[in-house]
C-alpha cells in the first residue's frame, strides 16, 4: 500500500511540474502572451529539484522498507534525469530540429 501510495505521489508531481506549473504561469490576452517563458522555465526546474530532493530524503531517512525505498531512490533518478534533460534543454545543448525535419519528411512522401 505504500509503494502505490508512493507512485501516486509522484505521478502528482510530475502532471503538477509539467502541466500544472506551465498552465498557472501562462497569462495570455486573445493571442498576445503576456508572462515571460523564463518565469515557466525557472518554477519547472525548481520543481523538479524539490521532488528530486523530496524523494532522496523520504529514501534517507521517512521510508522504513527496503522496497520502498528502492522505489524512492528510482523516482529521484527520474526527477534528476528530467531536470538534466531540462537544464540542457535550455542551454541549448539539444533541441527538436530532427524531429521537425523528420515529420517535414514524412508529411511529403506521404501525402
């Protein structure tokens, strides 16, 4: 019951991170949008860094099982790995060209 309680906690957080925050930080007048991207961008982050960290103190020291808290220690490999692909995200390391050439691509041969 606990592990499933665990799960439920951070698929919370997740949806709360990346649909949640973007979606109350958005300001927008017919179609001009007036709260800066920045804004979006800094409270996902910290978000994930908080459930990051949340997850590794509940492993360290709330959670008695060993399950558990191998559960807890997986959800803080996740949150650390999203708040890797973020943080790259914005430095511009990778972006989603590819993607966008590839879908170009398909849409052309493939009326």
């Amino acid at each position: 019951m606990q592990r499933l309680s665990i799960q439920c906690f951070n698929v919370a957080l997740l949806v709360l991170v990346f649909i949640g925050l973007p979606a109350a930080t958005r300001t927008q007048w017919g179609n001009w949008h007036i709260s800066p991207a920045r804004q979006s961008q800094c409270l996902m982050f910290w978000g994930l860094a908080l459930a990051a960290a949340g997850n590794a103190v509940a492993a360290l020291g709330l959670i008695k099982g060993r399950k558990e808290r191998k559960l807890c220690w997986e959800w803080t490999a996740v949150f650390i790995g999203l708040l890797f692909v973020q943080y790259a995200y914005l430095r511009g390391c990778f972006n989603f060209n590819w993607l966008k050439q590839t879908l170009l691509w398909v849409q052309q041969h493939f009326p």
